[in-house]
C-alpha cells in the first residue's frame, strides 16, 4: 500500500482548507444572515407590536439539546440557502459583465506582461492557446457582449485551465485570493438587501433614516457589482501572468558567453 507523499498530503490539505473557508465565509455565513433576515420578518408577520418580547419568550425556554439540534438545522439551512443565493447573485452579476473578445484579451495581457512572455506561455501551453484565440459562439467578430457569469465561455475554460496548472505547479502564484474575495463580494448582495428591507419595514424609524438606509443598500450593491466586476478581470488576466512566469521558470538559462582574451 503507497501512501501520498508529503508534498501530496500538503497540496490537498491546503486545498481543502481553502474550500472551507471560502464555503463558510461566502455560503454560511451570508445564509445565516439571510435566514435571519427572513425569520425576523415572518415572526414580525405574526407578531408586529411585540416581536423581540416573543422571541425572548420562546427561546428562554429551550433546553441545550434543543437548542444544539436546532442550531445544526440552522446551519444546514444556512448553507443551503447561502449557496442559492450566491448562485442567484452570480447570475445577476453574469447579465452585465462584458466578456471581451480573444484579441482585445490577449492585447490587454500584451500590454500588462509582454507579447513574448505570452507567446512563450502559450507555446508551452497549446490548449490554453487554444482557448484564448478561439472564437466564442456569438462569433470571431462580434466584439464584447455581456453575459460572463458561469457562462461556457473561452474566457472561463482558460481561466481554469491556469488555476489548475497554478495550484498544480505554483502555488504560490495561484489566484485563490482574488477567486476568494469574489466570492465573498458576491455573496454580500443579498444579506445586505434583505437585512436593509427588514430595518425599513420593522425599524419604525423617522422618513429620513428609512431613505438614507435605501441609499446606503443602493451604494453598497453598486459598490460590490463594481469591485467584483474589477477584480473578475483583475483574476482572468493575473492568472495568466502567473503562468507566463512559471513557463519561463522552467525554460533552461540561456548557454554562457565564450571568454575572449
């Protein structure tokens, strides 16, 4: 019986660790929040002029292995509902990202890391060279379109094909920060929605404070579409830089110049 090498064991240890955090941080955690959101404002249904003194009654009174089977519940309902509205908030996301065109992308990694790094990184990667200089299905010439999201796309199948090579050969070139941070950015949207509804519906609050919390939600989500926009570029194009680097890493030192005396 062979056992993985340490090397091995680390590689999947630090992937694993990765997708959890990511799952509990950007699925989780906004669930929970959301699911939240969505009780206080069934409870306010039933409940509206005495919705904190109800919950207090109710949850006084449980015991500790109610209250550990009800919180399990919770946070499998939390997941569940995390990771559909993360979909659903990608999917919003997908409908105004422009997806540009092969030869505006392969400009823009020109101009970020040089034409001849590209070229050496993509003769020593034939399939990625063939994701980034083939046509998507709307055409070779039909210039961006919108639509990105998960889409089945050049632009995506390229992108995961370095992530893989990256985590695979380079870890520490890998882009699993920005991937990260995307999908926290994303998974804000509807918590923040949510949570902004249930204070101007149950908040009693003056006018003023309910039209500043609407222009507070309304900044919030343009702000997060927009840097989740920024950095989804940001991580098509490091991604391929990342392995423009390690393909010339590998390539042998050029031979030394002869000695003349």
């Amino acid at each position: 019986m062979s056992f993985p090498s340490p090397m091995a064991a680390a590689a999947v240890i630090r992937k694993f660790s990765f997708y959890s955090a990511v799952q509990v941080v950007s699925v989780v955690a906004p669930g929970l929040c959301t699911i939240t959101a969505g009780l206080v404002a069934l409870i306010h249904v039933q409940h509206p002029h005495n919705l904190w003194s109800f919950v207090v009654a109710e949850t006084g009174s449980v015991s500790t292995p109610l209250a550990i089977v009800l919180g399990l519940n919770l946070l499998a309902i939390s997941f569940i509902a995390g990771y559909v509205f993360r979909g659903l908030a990608f999917w919003l996301i997908g409908l105004i990202e422009k997806i540009p065109d092969s030869e505006t992308f392969i400009a823009q990694l020109n101009q970020t890391c040089g034409e001849q790094a590209i070229d050496d990184c993509l003769q020593a990667h034939p399939q990625l060279a063939h994701y980034l200089r083939a046509s998507d299905a709307s055409g070779p010439n039909a210039g961006p379109n919108y639509g990105g999201g998960h889409r089945n796309h050049h632009r995506l199948m390229a992108l995961n094909y370095c992530k893989d090579r990256l985590r695979e050969k380079s870890p520490v070139l890998a882009v699993d920060n920005n991937e990260a941070e995307i999908n926290i950015l994303t998974s804000c949207l509807f918590p923040v929605l949510l949570v902004s509804a249930d204070i101007i519906w149950i908040g009693d609050f003056p006018l003023a404070v309910n039209v500043l919390v609407s222009i507070g939600c309304a900044g919030t989500w343009v702000g997060l579409v927009r840097s989740t926009l920024r950095l989804r570029t940001t991580e098509s194009i490091s991604a391929v830089i990342n392995l423009s680097y390690t393909a010339s890493a590998q390539q042998p030192p050029p031979p030394p110049m002869p000695v003349t005396n």
